[in-house]
C-alpha cells in the first residue's frame, strides 16, 4: 500500500472567475439582443448561467458590452 502525500485543502483551488466577456463567444444571439427590453439574467438562466454580480441590474443596458465584467456562474 502506498501513502499519498497529504496537502492541505486549499479551498481557492477550486476558484474562478467567470465573466460574461468570458462566454459570450459561445453565444453569438447575445451580440443581437437589446437588453433594455430583454432580461440579460432570464436569457444567461435559459443558457444554464446566471449572473452573481451585484452591481447588476436588469433592463439596464442596451449592449451586451456594456456587461463584459459582470461575473456567472455556470448553473449545473
């Protein structure tokens, strides 16, 4: 029987950020939509996303740009 070397448990191993700059490119429609009138949150929800920053709020911007920053989480 072999020992493993144990390490501690660094819980920021498991830790990354995701924005929505990050994904977008996987979701070309988003670049089309105007999220003055479409919920950005309810749209990224149907793409298993969401959005987790604060700041955010829906209805808020036109552009999809303008929410590159804005941190998600993937939805499993």
């Amino acid at each position: 029987m072999s020992k493993k070397s144990k390490l501690p448990f660094d819980p920021n191993a498991f830790d990354s950020i995701t924005t929505i700059g990050n994904i977008i490119e996987d979701f070309p429609k988003l670049h089309s939509m105007d999220f003055s009138k479409v919920s950005l949150n309810d749209e990224l929800t149907r793409l298993n996303y969401e959005i987790t920053s604060p700041e955010y709020k829906d209805f808020e911007y036109s552009d999809i740009k303008d929410c590159y920053e804005y941190e998600v989480d993937k939805i499993v």
